[in-house]
C-alpha cells in the first residue's frame, strides 16, 4: 500500500502511553497496514498509528482532532488506562541525504512504513521507561527512611506486608519491561529489514534506552533486595515477640501448678 506521508518532508511523531495494557486481538487482519507492530491508517490524510500491546501507540503526521477520536476508539481497548498519559514527541525531516538522529531529530531519505516502525519501537520503549523511573525513583524515596532506620535505631517500624509488597511492584515492573515491552530486545522489524539497524542504533543511543534499562534493573534489584530485608527483619521480630509470649506462658502455667500444689499442701 502506498503511504500517503511518502511525500512530506516533514512529520511529527507523537507516542503516547495510555494503560498498562492494549488488547489488540479486535483489529481485523485486513484493515492493518502491517500486524508486527500493529500498524493502521487513521485518518484521510493518511495519518498512521503503531500500537504496542503494553499501552502505547505512536502517531505520525496524525492531527490534534483526528488524534483525539483515535485515542477515544482505544479506551475501551486499554487496561487501566492512565488519567494523565505519558507523552514524547520527535520531529522527522525527511529528504535528507544520511538516514539518523541529529540534535533531537530523525532524518530520513524517504519515509517508508518500516523506517516508521522503528522510530515507533524506540519512541515506546522511551515512554516505558521513563514511567518506570518515575515509580522507581518514588519507591526509592519510601524505602530510604526505612533503611535509615534500621541503620540508626536498629528496627523497623514498617510490617512484612507493606514491605512484601513493595517487593511485588518491583517484581511487576520487571516482569512488564521484559516480558511486555522487551526493551532489550531488537524491533522485529529489523528481520525483514537489517539495513534499517543503523537507523535503530542511533534511535537507541538517543534515548540510551539500554543504560537506562541497565540502571533501571539495578534500581529494582536493590529496592527488592532492601525490602526482603528489611520483611525479614520484622519477621525476626515478629518470632522473638512470639517466643517471649510462649514463655509468659509457660511461666504462667508453672505458677498456677505452684498455687495448686500449695494449695493442696496447706490442706
């Protein structure tokens, strides 16, 4: 299908990042421009949209109203949808000599559907991890006191389940990034056309998309590990209260046993 955008010099690319979750399975096969990503048409002009089942879809040469009705026709499509979305927009010049990234913007020689599949694969993973850091940088202000405390007064005054389930949000964020998002893995765009690899390399470098996921693991490891740590600390906690009141118990049980047996002496 020939694309209406082929002959624009410029465009822009806006992603958006809408829910933890696209349902992409109602699009019908033969209304798609490609399926790998998930690639439509949505407007006149011939604006086109990319979906990514982890919530994001990516919009070029796509304006504000036609945008708007396209995203209203998603809703009901996303898994809790966010009140405020996170946005990243690219300008793309087109007509150029060299196909890259130069200061802030894409340069192509000629838009083809696959170059835009490939900007849209690293605009989506920009979005996802600058959601994810977001929520990690905040779990690192909530578990920081806690650790301090420990280090300063030797306990912890958070429970085992606040802490367990700090683990758990970290645990989901890794799980979404890998198993959702892949970002460390290449567009499968990029089978079919390895010559479009260049493009992709200076998309990654960009966005530094590998050392932020670098950083971003390490982050999550450390607040997980930090979490189970300090659970099991309260746990210890926990069980020495628990060993204390055993033993309460059985002096308890021992003194009543005296008063019965002095009771029955003084008989």
């Amino acid at each position: 299908m020939e694309l209406q955008l082929k002959n624009r010099q410029d465009l822009k690319a806006r992603a958006l990042l809408l829910g933890d979750r696209l349902d992409l399975k109602l699009f019908k096969i033969a209304d798609c421009l490609a399926t790998t990503p998930l690639t439509l048409e949505v407007d006149a002009a011939g604006g086109i949209a990319v979906l990514f089942r982890y919530g994001v879809v990516v919009l070029f040469g796509v304006k504000s109203v036609d945008e708007m009705r396209f995203i209203e026709t998603l809703k009901p499509l996303l898994t809790n949808a966010y009140q405020i979305p996170e946005i990243e927009e690219l300008e793309i010049h087109c007509g150029r000599n060299s196909i890259g990234v130069q200061s802030g913007a894409v340069s192509l020689d000629e838009v083809t559907l696959e170059k835009l599949q490939v900007i849209a694969d690293a605009l989506s993973k920009n979005l996802v991890l600058t959601l994810y850091e977001k929520k990690v940088a905040s779990e690192f202000d909530k578990i920081e006191p806690l650790a301090q405390e420990l280090a300063t007064h030797g306990k912890v005054s958070a429970d085992s389940r606040k802490l367990l389930s700090k683990i758990g949000s970290m645990l989901l964020i890794e799980h979404r990034m890998v198993g959702r998002a892949e970002i460390g893995d290449k567009p499968e765009t990029l089978w079919n056309f390895p010559q479009l690899e260049g493009l992709y390399a200076s998309l990654e470098d960009e966005f530094e998309l590998k050392e932020r996921q670098s950083a971003l693991d390490r982050k999550l490891g450390l607040i997980s590990d930090t979490a189970q740590t300090l659970a099991d600390v309260w746990d210890n906690k926990q069980l020495h209260k628990l060993e204390w009141y055993v033993i309460g118990l059985i002096i308890f049980e021992i003194v009543i046993s005296l008063f019965e047996l002095g009771d029955k002496f003084l008989r």
